[in-house]
C-alpha cells in the first residue's frame, strides 16, 4: 500500500476490521483482536462507543495502538505525489 492510500484510511474518523487490516498488513483475526482490545480500554476508561451495524472504533485510538507516525507518512505520501 502507497503513502497516499495509506494516510487516505488513516484520516478517517473511524476504523473497521478492514481498515485495521490494511492498515497494520494483518489477517481478519488478528484485526478483529486489535479492535477487541481498543474496545476494551476505550470501555475501562468509561467511555462508550456508538452502537452501529458493524463494531467500529475512533481511528486516533488505532493510530495509538500500533504506534503510528502520521507526520512521517504524511511527508512521504507528499514526496510520492510529487513523483507522480
């Protein structure tokens, strides 16, 4: 996946088991273990999430979680546009 697809999925509001998959380059499994787990420190700390047809959690959370770089990603998605 580019820079650019990338910081494209991580400026969204909010993450499901397919972005996580693509953003950590794992299986379903494993996706729906790191929701799992967000989900489970979000409510420890007293906080709900909204009720939706498909469990979703706030991307700043995922970013938090894998220990993501956005600045990084955003300076090279920029130099691949310029490349482009």
């Amino acid at each position: 996946m580019s820079s650019v697809e990338l910081i494209s999925i991580l400026s969204k509001q909010w993450a499901n088991v397919n972005d996580i998959k693509k953003i950590a380059s794992c299986g379903r499994d494993n996706a729906i273990h790191i929701r799992n787990v967000i989900i489970e420190d979000i409510k420890n700390k007293g906080k709900n999430l909204p009720i939706a047809k498909e469990k979703i959690v706030p991307m700043e959370s995922v970013i938090n979680y894998l220990n993501i770089n956005v600045e990084h990603i955003y300076s090279m998605a920029e130099k691949q546009k310029k490349l482009n």
